[in-house]
C-alpha cells in the first residue's frame, strides 16, 4: 500500500512540475490623480473612466509593447508605453498608478 501512495505522489509531482505555464499578464490602473480620468487605454482595451482614488479591476494583455493614453476630466491628456513580456510562469500581477502630478509609473504586485 505504501508503495502504492509513494508511486502516486510521485505521478502527481512529475505531472504538475513537469507541465510548464507561460506568463500570463493581468494590468490595472490607479488614480491617484485630484480629478476623474475620462479616458485610460492600454492599447485599445478602455479601462476608464476612473474616479479619484479608485483602482479598477485587472485585465487580461498579451505580452507586448503598448501604448497608454490617458485624459482627465479637465481635458489634458499624456501618453506613454508599457511593456510587459518575460515574468514568471501564471499569472503576473501589474499596477499603472497615475499620480496626483500626472506622473504615470507601474509596479508588479
């Protein structure tokens, strides 16, 4: 019986390690920023408008090279690039902050 176990387990081992994941990335922004954000695109996928303080919920990108554009609620606008690739194999977890300068960074989580 123990062997029986001890073989099992090590079928379970072999069969989860054995089976590599590749990254996948999951993005959501922050405003810090002292008004509403009408417009936050990464890419094409829209994840605004985003109220003061409020930070969305992820989405699901592709690895890649994208543009951010962002406008707030009194018309200026900025944009810049993200890129996300690599990372370890499941889910990668990233946060854009938009700060209460305008200052865009982004951090793994």
């Amino acid at each position: 019986m123990k062997q029986i176990i001890a073989t099992a387990l090590t079928i379970l081992f072999i069969t989860t390690t054995a089976c590599k994941k590749e990254p996948e990335h999951y993005i959501r922004f922050k405003n810090e920023y002292f008004e509403r954000l009408n417009v936050v695109k990464l890419d094409e996928v829209s994840f605004g408008p985003i109220e003061h303080g409020v930070t969305t919920d992820y989405k699901f990108v592709y690895p890649g090279t994208f543009p951010i554009t962002i406008e707030t609620k009194s018309g200026l606008t900025g944009q810049g690039t993200v890129t996300l690739k690599d990372g370890a194999p499941g889910r990668n977890n990233w946060l854009v902050i938009v700060n209460s300068k305008g200052q865009v960074s982004s951090v793994a989580e």
